[in-house]
C-alpha cells in the first residue's frame, strides 16, 4: 500500500480552512462593531477563540502526525503556516466584499472612526491626549480613504504578523515533555551501590 505522510503544509492547508472561515466571521464582527458596539466584545471573544484553535490544531498535528513529539521550529512553522493559509482565506472574502458587495464600507468606517475619535478628543481633559487624538484623526482624514485591495493586504499581513509571535508561544507550549506520573524517586540498595 502507498500511505502518503501528512506534511505540515498539507495539514495547515487543511486546518487554514476552518481557520478562515473563522477568520471570516471575526472580521464581520469587526467591521459591524462601530454601528453594533456588542459586536466588539463579540469580536474579542471569536480572536480568543481563533488563537486557541490554532493551538488545538498544533497540538493535533503533534500528537497525530509528529506521534508526540515536535521540536520547536516545525511547531512554529506549522502554526505559522495555518495563520497564513486561514488568512488568505480571509483575504479573498473581505476583498469581494469590499470590492463588490458593499463597496462604500471603507470610506463609511473611516468616516465613522474619524467621528469617533473626535467624539472621544472632545470630553477628554488632559491636552496631551487631546493633542494625540486629534493628530491620528487628522492623519486619518489626510490619508485618504484605503482601496480594497490596500485593506485587504493590510489584514493578512496584520493576521500572519500576530500569528508569527502567537506561534512562538504555541510552539513553546507544544515542545513541553509530559511529565511522567512516577517521578518518585528511587533507592539503591546495598547491593545495587557496590
């Protein structure tokens, strides 16, 4: 019989799938949290939920595929990869819908960011958090408003980025060596010390 191995691209290929439809859900959650506030916590709570998958799928591919044991950089390179193929996933939805659904979104969030923070700089007190607000604000409104394709690059490299360091925490997690239950520690005899 011809058994083929999994490969860590192929397993990541396959977990990046769930992973972007997960990622497709986090990011309608955030990008309906200004219009429905609730939504932001939700959205919190969906990325927890995603990095914590991620680390179910790493720790499947160890105990599966790596028959227990993995070393570090093949736990990283895996993970990486499953944010990477999760995030292109992504990538093409929020392009089509940026693009072709809903193709004023970009420059209505903008708008309502600018709003917001104009919002926030007036009840504030202190000066210089004013002064900084009201600066990311004007920056926001002389850079004019992202094409869909500039957002959507801008997700996925902002999705493989933190999934580069969430990894190395994962990966670290995942070399740890179960301790075996009988560590009691045991006693030479006089015979077993001659």
């Amino acid at each position: 019989m011809n058994e083929t191995k999994t490969t860590p691209v192929n397993f990541a290929m396959q977990a990046g799938i769930f992973l972007g439809f997960l990622g497709i859900i986090k990011f309608f959650l955030l990008s309906y949290s200004l219009i429905f506030p609730s939504m932001g916590l939700l959205y919190l709570l969906s990325a927890l939920f995603f990095h914590l998958v991620v680390f179910y799928y790493a720790r499947k591919f160890k105990r599966d595929v790596m028959e227990g044991t993995i070393p570090f950089f093949q736990a990283w390179n895996v993970s990486v990869l499953m944010y990477f193929f999760g995030a292109i996933l992504t990538g093409a939805v929020e392009f089509i819908f940026y693009k072709f659904i809903n193709p004023h979104f970009i420059a209505s969030y903008t708008s309502k960011s600018i709003n917001a923070i104009q919002e926030i700089t007036a009840k504030l007190q202190e000066p210089a958090t004013k002064a900084y607000l009201t600066e990311i604000s004007n920056n926001i409104a002389k850079g004019g408003i992202p094409s869909p394709i500039e957002m959507t690059i801008a997700h996925i490299q902002n999705s493989i980025f933190s999934g580069i360091f969430v990894s190395l925490i994962i990966a670290a997690i995942l070399i740890r060596k179960k301790s075996s239950k009988n560590n009691t520690p045991t006693t030479l005899s006089n015979e077993d010390s001659l």
